[in-house]
C-alpha cells in the first residue's frame, strides 16, 4: 500500500530494476490462482518485441531481490516465512493490527506502468478491492477492541476506516461510538456533525436515526430499569426473543436489554453471553440500521461465551457476524467468521445456518461451484433436522444462484419449495424475498402475468414488513417487467424506486444494490439514455470492486463496452475467465444480449 519499496532489517534496499517488477510481483501475489507465462507476457509485455524474453528478464529481477520465490509454468509465487508483504496484514489475523495505522496510499502507488488496458482494468479493480480489504480489517480490530472494553485503542482504527471510505455512514456510526464509550462525547458529536455534511454534500441524503443515537447509548445498556436476579434475567431474554418473533421489535429490544444489564449484575457470564448474541441477532436481523451496535453486542458475546465454555452461543455470535459482513460486501472478512463459526459447529441445525449464509457470500462473489456445495448441503442439513425456515432460505439462495445462471428450470423447482415452507411457517416476513425471486424467473420465461402478479404482491407486502432489501428486489423486477413490455417511463420509474429503497438505511444489502445498478444500466443502455448508463455504470464498478463482487465487476465493463469503451470487452473476459457462469459466457460472447 503506497509507493512500493524493500525493506531489509528496518532499512530500504536497492529495489528491483524495470518499469514493470512491481507490477508483475503485484499480479503474481493477488491472482486467485497461477497464471501461465503465455498470459502473463500479454498482459504485462504486449509492447515488448519478445514478451516472452521480457517476462523472463522481469523474473531475473524479482528473484534478484526476493531469492527464488517465483518459478514454473503456471508461475506459482512461494514468500519464505521471512518474507513479508502488506498484504499478509489483510489475510493474517494474528499480524500486528498497529501496521495497518502506517497505510499511505493505494496499492502500487507511483508504479503504474505503461502496459495493455487490460492491466489497468485489473489494477483499477483490485485497488477498489484491496482498500475495501484494509477499511474491512480497520473496523474489525476497532470494533474487537470496542468489545473488549478498550475503546480509547480503538479509535486510531476507526478513525482510519473513516478516512479510508467517508461516504459509508456506518464508519462514522462506529467512530462515534468508539468516542462515546471512551469518554470523549464532545469529538462524538463533531463527528456526527461531519458526517452528516459529508452525506448531505456527497449523496445527498441525511444521515440515519442511529448515527445520533451511537452518541447517547452504550452497547447493551438496558432501556429501563431492570428487575433483580438471574431468574428476572432468563425470563427477560426468554421475554425478548419472544417479542422480536412476534415482531414487536422495541419491545424485544428492551427485554433483551435488560436481560443482558441483569446478567451482567448477577455476574453470570454464560447467561450474560447469551443475552448478548441475542441482542446482537435481533439488531442485525429486526431492527432497521442496527448493524454497527449489533456487530460490538455480538463481539462482546463471544468473549463472554468463550470464557464460559458456551460453545453453541459462539457459534450463533460467529456466523451472525459473518452474515453482517456478508450483506456489507465485505466477504473476505465474512468468511473468516463463517469459517470460525463452523469450525466450532457440531449440530445438523448449526452447520445448515453457517452453510447457507456461506453459500450466499460464494454466491454474492461470484463463487458459484462453492455455492451450490455449501448451499445444497445446507438443505440437506436443516431437512434432517427439522428446520424448515433454514431449508426455506437456502433454497431461495440456491434458487438465486441457478437463475443468475439462466437455469430456470433448476430455479423454479428451489424457489417452489421454498415457497411452500414459507407458506406453513407463515413466515411473512421472509415471503417477499423468494416470491420476488419467482416474479424474476417469470419474467425470463416469458410468463408476464405470473411475473406482474407475484412481484406485484412482493411489494406490496415488503412494504408492509418494511423491509428496503425485499422492497429493492420486488422494484427491480417490476421495473425489469416493464422495460421487457416497451413502458420505459414506467420502468425508469421502478427502477428509481428499487435504487432509492436499495440504499436507504446504512446497513444495506450491497448486492442487492449493485444488482438494481446492473439491471437499471441495461435498460437505460436499451432505451438509448447512455448519460444516465454512464453514471450508473461508475457507480456500478466502484461498488462491485470494493466489494469483490466478481460477477458484477465483469457485468459493469460489459456496460462500459456497450457505452464505447473498446478495450472494455477484453477487460471483462479476462476478469471473467474464472467465473463458472454459462449466462455470463454468453453475455460476453454475445455483449447485446441482457444476460
């Protein structure tokens, strides 16, 4: 991160010679998988009259400076164990955090080399990808330290995050409640004044409800006074989780609040725990832009859990904060959590839940052979054990995977299922998002009044649960449906209302969003309004490379190329290659097409 450089013993060395070292060790280091020679003296040594014997002499350099690290064909990179790269601080939990506070700058700062548009596309899109990883690794330690009561260290982190990325208000929330545990309300309040000026200049919307109250509450402070014991403890958080299934979301909150404000007096850390993955779960899950509280709530209950030998309340706390960082599109750091979170697993109904929300974060990247693994086995789990709404979500999941493969046959049968165990568990809160799901394979079978009537119905109810991610998918679908039928008004109008719903609240599904940007450039490109393309087209590959969101990042240099970028297409197919999708093979053999 910054100028490159090489470092022996605390003092620079002669770096390696060529314009394009650094850039080749760079490639070498962040590509998923070896690369062949062939492609790699493309990519890099196009302008070279022997690209071969260019790349060749490049290897000498690097080996020249690092020893023989790099050899073969495909060119595998292998650091000795005294080696180290910044790198290894966004991958290696255990490295020393305080490195991450010495990041300046983007990856391979001054070292861009003049060299085929392709390695600038995949430069620009691991620099969106790589800052993501370090504002992701940022946060994790602030909120760890958070937790562990130790706020005044947290804070050089979270102000860090905040400067890596000061357009995500759940960065300044963090900061905020960061000061606030740590004593300093009045430099909490200047920053809930800064963020609000920032939003307001830059996206031109106003901060959400919980950016003020992470000023005035601590983390799993009770609402009101409790009652006294550890029974009044157990029937408040037996209290609260009833109240957060009934939907009485504040009501839910409060018990559990207290339930954790108890336990705490009593000095009863697994009940304590217990009430606090409960929290946790019911802020991420109920409550509407809760994510950043309930990520502290759901840390300090791991702790807690751990000290007590409370395996199973570890393993809820893990996967829950796992699937924060899923939707956030954080999905390296989502991974590491699901896989602590399995790793601890034992029981059927345990593995099911981590399975699907790891299912979902492959899926989301792009990962689709590791999808259905995860996904199907997941079914397979929670149908042994009984779970019928975890066998109803990862079905809609797996049904989402197989129609952004256009295998709708595959999806209909998922989506079939799904809907009938949502309908006997009357689970209405859930509904929307598999009947939207349904009124999207309509649509591409051509079924118009199946698709009008099941997304209209989505809507309507994802409104009245009041859910923005359900709201966004069922928008896009009748804006999709609509632009299918030629009404392009009334499409552009959906598809305003999917992108406003998308991004409403600060803890927002990012997939979701960047599936609206993705459908809504497409129409706009069909319908002729290329000003409109291009400016969600932007807005698309930023979003999609921060995210490492591969699929999309493929689908948003698909739209560049429609919009006349020509090296585009070439860009998009080198950063698909991997990606095991027939639609997207299609879409970039056929780039008119829509799928």
């Amino acid at each position: 991160m910054g100028p490159p450089a090489v470092e022996r013993d605390g003092a620079a060395v002669r770096p390696p010679r060529g314009r394009k070292t650094w850039a080749l060790l760079a490639y070498l280091l962040l590509a998923e998988r070896p690369p062949s020679r062939k492609r790699v003296a493309e990519l890099l040594f196009c302008d070279a009259n022997d690209p071969l014997g260019a790349l060749r002499w490049t290897l000498a350099e690097l080996r020249r400076a690092f020893g023989d690290v790099i050899s073969g064909d495909p060119l595998v990179t292998r650091l000795v164990d005294d080696v180290r790269v910044d790198l290894d601080l966004l991958t290696d939990e255990h490295a020393d955090p305080a490195s991450l506070l010495l990041f300046n700058g983007e990856l391979l700062e001054g070292a861009e080399p003049a060299s085929s548009p392709e390695f600038d596309s995949w430069l620009s899109v691991e620099r969106h990808r790589v800052s993501a990883l370090v504002e992701g690794r940022l946060r994790q330690v602030a909120v760890g330290l958070l937790a562990a009561g130790r706020a005044g260290e947290a804070i050089p982190y979270a102000s860090r995050a905040v400067a890596y990325n000061p357009l995500e208000e759940g960065n300044h929330e963090l900061l905020v409640r960061t000061l606030t545990v740590a004593g300093d309300r009045s430099a909490a309040l200047r920053q809930i004044a800064v963020c609000e000026d920032i939003l307001r200049r830059e996206l031109g919307i106003e901060a959400s409800p919980a950016l003020r109250e992470a000023a005035t509450a601590v983390p799993g402070s009770p609402m009101a006074l409790p009652l006294s014991g550890r029974a009044a403890a157990s029937s408040q958080l037996d209290a609260g989780r009833a109240a957060i299934v009934a939907g009485a979301v504040d009501a839910g909150l409060q018990c559990l609040r207290r339930a954790v404000a108890e336990a705490a007096r009593c000095r009863d850390a697994a009940l304590q725990g217990r009430a606090l993955a409960a929290l946790g779960g019911a802020l991420v899950h109920a409550a509407r832009g809760r994510d950043e509280e309930g990520t502290v709530v759901l840390q300090e209950a791991i702790l807690l859990a751990t000290g007590a030998g409370d395996r199973a309340t570890a393993v809820t706390a893990h996967r829950e904060l796992g699937f924060v960082e899923v939707q956030a599109g954080r999905l390296k750091t989502a991974d590491a959590w699901l896989a602590k979170a399995q790793a601890l697993a034992e029981t059927d109904e345990e593995l099911a839940a981590i399975l699907g929300v790891r299912g979902m974060n492959a899926s989301d990247r792009g990962d689709y052979p590791a999808a259905f693994q995860a996904l199907r086995e997941s079914v397979e789990r929670a149908t042994g054990c009984g779970d019928d709404r975890q066998q109803a979500w990862s079905l809609s999941i797996l049904a989402r995977a197989h129609l952004l493969r256009a295998e709708y046959s595959l999806a209909t049968a998922a989506l079939t299922r799904s809907l009938d165990l949502v309908r006997q568990q009357r689970w209405m809160a859930f509904l929307p998002w598999p009947q939207a799901l349904r009124g999207e394979v309509d649509t591409c079978l051509g079924d118009v009044g199946g698709a009008a009537d099941r997304l209209e119905q989505a809507w309507a109810l994802a409104c009245q649960v009041n859910d923005p991610c359900w709201e966004s998918m069922a928008a896009r679908g009748l804006a999709v449906l609509n632009a299918g039928r030629g009404d392009h008004v009334t499409a552009t109008k959906w598809f305003a209302e999917a992108t406003s719903r998308s991004t409403r609240m600060p803890d927002r599904y990012q997939w979701v969003h960047a599936y609206v940007l993705d459908a809504a450039i497409t129409a706009a490109l069909d319908h002729g309004a290329t000003d409109r393309a291009r400016r969600l087209a932007e807005t698309l590959a930023s979003l999609a490379a921060r995210c490492d969101m591969r699929e999309l990042v493929v689908r948003a240099h698909v739209h560049r190329y429609r919009l006349g970028d020509r090296t585009a297409l070439t860009a998009a197919r080198l950063l698909g290659a991997d990606i095991d999708n027939p639609a997207l093979t299609r879409l970039l053999d056929d780039p008119a097409s829509t799928r």
